[in-house]
C-alpha cells in the first residue's frame, strides 16, 4: 500500500479542521442574531397592529361623532320648522324625522361605546401585565397583556442586542479573514494534488463529508475509530501503526495513526 496517498489526505483533514476551528469561533452567533431578529419582527408587528387599531378607533370616533353633529343640526332645524307647522300632519311629520334622527344618534353611541368598552378592556389587560410583570410572572403573560411601554422597551432591547451580536460577529470574521483565505488557498491546493495522486481517496473523503460529518479522516484512539468509538479489529492495528489506513466499519470514517496527523501539522 502506498501510505504517501494517506498521508496526503491527512493534510487535507488538518487543513478543512482548521477552517472549522475558525468558524466554530463564530459558532452560535449567526443562530443567535436570527433568532433576535424573529423577536424583533414578532415585536415590530405587535407595536404596527397596535397603532392600526388606535388610527382605526380615531376614524371611527370622528365619522360616528360628525353623524351625531348632523343628526343634531338636523333635528334643530326639523324643531324650528315645526314652530311654524301649519297643521297636526306636518308638526307629526317632523316629529317622525326627529324621532328617525334620535335612533341615529343613539345608535352611534352604542358604537362609540363600544369602542371605550374595548379600549378599557386592553387598558385592564395590560394593566394585569404590568402586575404579572411586576411579580415575575412572565409566563402567565399574554400578548396582548404586554403594556404598551414595555413592549416599546423591549423593541428597543432587541434592535440594540441584534446590532451588538452583529458587531461582535462582524469582527471576528474580520479578524479572521486572511487566515481563512490562506489557509483555503492552501486547501485548494492540497485538493489538487490528492486529485491527481489520489482521485478515489478524495472522493471517499467528500462523500464522507457530504453528510453531517466534518471529521472523515480520525485518529485511532485507543484501539478504537476516534469518530464513533467503534473498536478497530486488532488484525488491522498493525496496518495502521505502519501508516496505513482503516475504514471503520461503523461509521464508515477512515482511522489512521495519531502520528500522521502529527506530521501533518509539522
Ligand atoms: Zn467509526
């Protein structure tokens, strides 16, 4: 067996760990700044449908109250000309438009009522979040218990943890921008020369890390497949402890000795 080829593909492994490494620094943090953001757009959406229904209650307020103005004018004008009714028939003709106008009018305030009633509902609401808050009693919260304030807060809150994340983010990758390069250059490099030298090794590699696993190519680690701790057959420890390889039968990674990845840093 040609262990050179091994050895090759242990750079490779050394090469791709490294990345990783790098990016593992960042680990959480792109997760992290989604899941902000999802409460960010959550909160961002309680506070516009909030607004919404405040412009639509101050809609309704003013058109209802310019019926009731007209429904008034109406009937001052209806009980003016009734002073000057000339029979019984027309004075009770208007009472009937007056009494018409009456029943607009207190239609309309039921509907104004109506409005106050709810407006006093989510005020009691957020009032009863404001004491569960106070109590720590965040569970029991529901959306529309958050005060209005509070949820003004916590967008606040949100908007400055999301930048903050970012930030911390975007320095690192910045920080960690030349290496990675380099060591992808390299990476590039090594790739070719496996592909010439060793074409079948390579794609068992990348086909290994198509998957889930990062680590295709692991030490062996007493007598064991350092990737999913399956022991190797001791008829193949001897191989290994030459240079060769051994594919492990469980996990499919291939199991080489602890030295070649010392050599492979070297
Ligand atoms: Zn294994």
């Amino acid at each position: 067996m040609d262990h050179t080829k091994i050895n090759l593909l242990v750079r490779l492994q050394h090469l791709d760990n490294q990345i990783e490494n790098i990016v593992s620094l960042q680990k959480g943090l792109p997760e992290e700044i989604n899941a902000l953001e999802e409460d960010l757009a959550f909160t961002k959406r309680q506070i516009e449908a909030r607004a919404k229904t405040a412009e639509e209650h101050l809609k309704l307020r003013q058109s209802f109250n310019e019926i009731i103005n007209g429904c008034h004018e109406r009937i001052a004008s209806f009980k003016e000309k009734q002073t000057l009714a000339r029979n019984n028939k027309e004075y009770d003709a208007l009472s009937k438009q007056i009494e018409y106008e009456e029943k607009e009018i207190a239609q309309a305030e039921i509907r104004l009522q109506d409005i106050s009633h709810g407006e006093q509902r989510t005020e009691e609401l957020q009032k009863k979040g404001r004491q569960l808050i106070e109590e720590n009693r965040y569970d029991e919260i529901s959306e529309d218990m958050m005060p209005d304030d509070v949820l003004q807060q916590q967008l606040g809150d949100l908007e400055k943890q999301v930048e903050h994340k970012k930030e911390e983010l975007n320095s690192i990758v910045i920080e960690t921008e030349d290496e990675v390069k380099g060591l992808k250059k390299k990476i590039d490099e090594q790739r070719e020369v496996i592909k010439a030298e060793a074409k079948r090794l390579l794609d068992k590699y990348d086909h290994l890390r198509s998957g889930t696993i990062q680590n295709a190519v692991v030490k062996l680690n007493r007598n064991a497949c350092s990737g999913c701790n399956t022991r190797v057959p001791t008829n193949r420890h001897t191989m290994i402890v030459q240079g060769g390889f051994y594919l492990c039968e469980s996990c499919g990674r291939i199991v080489v000795h602890e030295r070649l990845f010392e050599e492979a840093e070297g």
